[in-house]
C-alpha cells in the first residue's frame, strides 16, 4: 500500500533538463538514487520534508550525439506533488508513472 504524505506543494525543484550525470551528482548519496529505465531515469532524492521522485525521458541518443548514455539530455517528464515516506514508496510512484 502507498503511503503519501500530503504536502501543500512538493518545494523541491528538479531541473527541467539535465544529464544522468548531472542528477547523479545533486542527489543525497545515502537517500538518493537514479535508475535508468527503457528510455526514462527515475529519480528519488531525500529533502527536509520527506522523499521526493521525478521521471525524465532521453531527447538526444548516443548515436545521435557520440555522448555516453550519461551524457545525453533529459527533459522533465513529471515530477511527484507529494512526499514519500521513505525512497521504496517514491521509486514505486516513479516506476508507475514510467509504464
């Protein structure tokens, strides 16, 4: 079951385009994390109120750009208006907004 805790708004800001890399180094590196899938990342970070996610989509390939994966654009798909309780129930709201 999803636990949520409802929040006026989600203050935390995630860029509305960046790099794997890019979100691999803001993140908390204890509470954080950035997972590749399909053509999506998913991310979950820690902030003063609870656990944040958001999802972004690739707009440039390797192939395209002769960039690493890592190295290639995301752009801001969606990103949760809520807080999670822990980074389990905020990567489960990511997955499922990614299928």
């Amino acid at each position: 079951m999803k636990k949520e805790f409802k929040s006026e708004k989600n203050a935390y800001r995630f860029a509305a385009t960046t790099t794997q890399e890019e979100l691999a180094g803001r993140i908390s590196a204890c509470d954080g994390a950035v997972c590749k899938f399909n053509n999506h990342v998913l991310v979950v970070n820690y902030c003063w109120c609870g656990f944040v996610a958001a999802v972004y989509k690739f707009t440039e390939t390797p192939e395209e750009t002769g960039l690493s994966e890592c190295e290639c654009r995301l752009a801001l798909c969606k990103k949760s208006e809520c807080t999670f309780e822990d980074g389990g129930h905020a990567m489960v709201w990511a997955l499922s907004q990614a299928l």
